[in-house]
C-alpha cells in the first residue's frame, strides 16, 4: 500500500525534521513492504531539510503538487501561464503586498526580515533569493500581507488559479490552475493509498484516499477524513501507534511493483 504523508503539522512540527521515532516508524512501513511518498506545500528545496537522507532520492510532491521530485531529480514541474504571472504581479503591486515566489528551486522574497515563514524557507542556503523576472517559471505564491485584503481576494477569485487560505499563518496560497496532491498522485499513478494531512489543502488527497487519517480537527478537512488524531503531548506516539496498526491492516496490499 501507498502511504502519503503531509509534512508541517501532520508528522513533523514547529519547522523541526521528522523525530527519530517517526522516521523509525516509517523505516518499518517500508521494511513491511509499504511504499512512502512525502506531498507538501513546500517546494522541494524546503522538504529535504526537514527529511532524513534516506528519503530524498524517494518520491516527492513539492508546491501542493506543483513540483514532483523522483530519485533526486525534479521530474514533473507546472507553473502558471505568462498571463497569470503578469496579472499577478499588477495585482500585488497594486495591493502593496508582499510575498514568497517560488520557481522550480529559486525564490523571490519580499517579506519583513522576522516573519515566521524565513523559519522554513531555504533554512541550508540551498537556493538563491532572485528577482521576479529572473525565474524561468513561477510553481507557486505566497501573499503574506497585503493593503484592502478582501479586495485582493477578490481579484485573485476572478483569475484561473488556485486558492488556499492558511488563516493560522495568515497568508493567501496561490498555485497554478489544476495544481493539488490528488494531481500530482495520479500523475504518479497512485490511485490506492492511505493519506496522512492536517489542513485544507489536503482535501483533494483525502478525497481519492482508501483510508484518511487527519492530524488535528480541521474544520473543512474533517468531513473528508476516515478518522483523526487529535494534538496531544502525545500526538507522536498516536501517529506511530496508527502506522503500526494501519500496516498490519493493510499488510495483503503491498506494493510490489
């Protein structure tokens, strides 16, 4: 079986990399014969801090399914159309807003110098802080503040993209028009598997899942979810517990090509 795993607040916390007990755990899903694919709003620059080495040659869905890295290469890549970069940024400019671009590795920032998201981006000097017009493409886009809030929203309703408000960040997540896991999973081909996720941009992948764990109580992801973990001082050993029992549940389903 196919195991898909969120990262930020579902098996990994506060910006911090997986804890040795989980990655111990998912080292056993993978020995019981179960295949393992990380899915992230992060590009995939920002997933491999927070991974052990083990997992970066695996399969990666970076951007909320924008980006797809296999055997550490990116192997899949949507941007949005020179139409709806031009859009946007008329739009930002004409809203003040400031922002996280990001291409295919590569990223433009304009943010404050304290916002809490420089906590995950790039935190290994990876990539390099470049001009808008500098990127190639452009996979994804972070509003972090803005002037006339509704209106931009507004605005950026009317255009052909997706849109995720994050209200705990306080940040307006924009991706290219089809991008979502789900997507990217079946891109993958992988139609059968088990989700992992905690927020709304977990819907779709919860949708087209066997069996759908939710970390937290999300109130929009909570009616597409099987069953849910709820934040405890113990939420670690839950979500471990869970594995276990999940790949013992699932253990005829393993994935053999």
């Amino acid at each position: 079986m196919h195991f898909i795993f969120d990262l930020d607040g579902t098996i990994c916390f506060k910006g911090k990399p997986l804890s040795p007990a989980i990655t111990r755990a998912l080292h056993q899903l993978e020995e019981a014969g179960h295949r393992i694919v990380f899915a992230s709003a992060r590009p995939i620059r920002d997933m491999l801090p927070v991974l052990p080495k083990r997992f970066h040659n695996g399969t990666l869905i970076g951007g909320n399914g924008a980006l797809i890295s296999e055997n550490g290469n990116i192997t899949f890549s949507r941007a949005f159309s020179p139409t709806n970069v031009e859009t946007l940024m008329s739009t930002l400019h004409e809203h003040q807003a400031t922002y996280l671009i990001d291409g295919e590795w590569d990223y433009s920032y304009t943010g404050r110098t304290d916002h809490p998201i420089l906590t995950n981006l790039d935190p290994h000097r990876l990539a390099k802080n470049i001009p808008v017009s500098d990127h190639p493409s452009i996979v994804k886009l972070l509003i972090l503040s803005a002037t006339e809030k509704e209106s931009l929203l507004e605005k950026l309703g009317e255009m052909d993209i997706i849109l995720h408000l994050h209200a705990q960040e306080d940040v307006i997540d924009c991706s290219p028009k089809g991008i979502h896991k789900h997507a990217a999973l079946t891109h993958l081909n992988i139609s059968d598997y088990i989700a992992f996720g905690n927020d709304a941009n977990d819907i779709t992948m919860f949708e087209g899942a066997r069996h759908a764990v939710m970390i937290g109580d999300h109130q929009a992801l909570r009616p597409h979810c099987t069953e849910s973990i709820p934040y405890t001082t113990e939420i670690e050993e839950d979500i471990i517990a869970k594995l276990m029992e999940l790949s013992d549940a699932f253990a005829s389903e393993l994935v053999t090509s």
